[in-house]
C-alpha cells in the first residue's frame, strides 16, 4: 500500500537542536530507500518540509517507520557520502 506522508516543522526547536543528527536521519533515510519502503521524496526549495511516499502493508506499519527516524525526513544524503 502506498502511504504520504508530510512532513510538519516542529516549532520551537532550533537547528543546532537537530543539526548533530543529521547525518544519521540521512543513513537512515537512505536505508529506507534501499529497502524499497520509502518510494519517492519531494522537498520544496522555500521551507525545509518534505513529502514522502513510502510502501508499507498500512499505516500503521508506515507510522513505525517514520517513528524510527532519528528526525524528521531530510534531503541530506550528500552527508553520508561527503567528508
């Protein structure tokens, strides 16, 4: 089953909150990818939000994933293979 799911910023939180986890949101991302679980990912340019459609067999299973990212989604796949 296809599931979208939207990325929503979390207010109040500050970058340098997030930025040391980068790194791992994007590995982990990017495992999804390779698992064929997340399908596509659109980001706009203006706002740091992303839309992502994942395969999973409901949205139960679909919330699971997303629950184990160490972030919210994020286009950051240049820092696993970057310095």
């Amino acid at each position: 089953m296809k599931i979208l799911a939207m990325e929503v910023e979390a207010e109040g939180v500050k970058a340098e909150q997030f930025t040391p986890h980068l790194k791992a949101e994007a590995r982990h991302v990017w495992e999804l990818y390779q698992r064929g679980v997340l399908r596509e990912s659109y980001f706009r340019a203006d706002r740091l939000e992303a839309i992502l459609i994942l395969e999973c067999e409901d949205a139960k299973v679909a919330r699971q994933t997303l629950d184990s990212l160490p972030l919210v989604p994020y286009p950051g796949f240049a820092r696993l293979f970057g310095d």
